[in-house]
C-alpha cells in the first residue's frame, strides 16, 4: 500500500542525510525510522531483527577485526 509524507524541508534533509548515511532510499530510510520507533510487542524478535540488519551491514566488518 502506497501512502504519500508530506514533509518540512528540514524534516526532508534530514531523511535524505540519513539515507545516504544507511546507503538507501529515502523511502526505505523513512520506513526503518517508523518500524524502529514503533512500540513493540515483542522486544526478542525486535531485537533479532535489529542485530540481522547490523549483521547484514558490518559483518564483513566484524570478521576482519576478528582475525585481528
């Protein structure tokens, strides 16, 4: 379902700034920022998806410092 944000300039700089800092679209940079801040019922499952993000994203990174 597709919905349209209305956004301040401010508010649209600021999610630019983050998608690129994340190296995504903004439209997966708001969607993240929503789930994130959303309460959540479970907070295990939260938290598995949270660190399967990381782990996507510094993995590599973790395993060089690793051999290290």
């Amino acid at each position: 379902m597709a919905m349209t944000l209305r956004l301040t300039p401010t508010e649209d700089e600021t999610l630019a700034r983050l998608a690129r800092q994340f190296r995504m679209s903004k439209n997966q940079a708001a969607a993240q920022a929503i789930d994130l801040a959303a309460p959540k019922r479970d907070h295990a499952e939260f938290v598995q998806r949270a660190t399967a993000r990381l782990l996507v994203r510094y993995g590599g990174l973790l395993e060089r410092l690793a051999e290290v």
